[in-house]
C-alpha cells in the first residue's frame, strides 16, 4: 500500500466539483478521469470532498489505482 497526496489524484474544479486524474476503484466501483464529484454526494460510499487534507492509501492494480482508505497528512489517523 501506498500513500498519495490528496491532488496527486483529484484535480479540484472551477466549479468546487473533484476530478480524479487517473482510473480509480472505491469500495468495488470504478470511476474514470471523466467523472465530476460534487461536494455532499457520496461516490462509493465517499464524499471525497471530507478528504482534501488527507492522504490516500491505494494500491494500483493495472492502471486503475484502489482506494482503500485515508491518512492524515499529520500523521494521526
């Protein structure tokens, strides 16, 4: 397992939505470069939004980089 800066892989949009930057997994569904997250919608059981000054732990398989959950930048989680 890895961690990755948060904006390593969601780019935050003009209009306050996230996209990720590669092919990513949550909880078993896929989400593509393409998909707009908006702030207070749950993707995967997620609101990425909580998450912007946290880690991401994940593991790429393949090309598509697995989310398995958080850490915070400081340390604790």
């Amino acid at each position: 397992m890895e961690k990755y800066n948060f904006f390593d892989v969601f780019q935050e949009n003009s209009d306050g939505s996230l996209t990720p930057k590669v092919s990513i997994n949550v909880n078993g569904i896929n989400f593509g470069p393409g998909t707009r997250f908006t702030r207070g919608v749950a993707f995967g059981g997620i609101d990425f939004h909580q998450y912007k000054d946290y880690n991401i732990v994940a593991e790429y398989i393949g090309e598509v980089l697995f989310i398995r959950g958080f850490s915070r930048k400081d340390g604790q989680n």
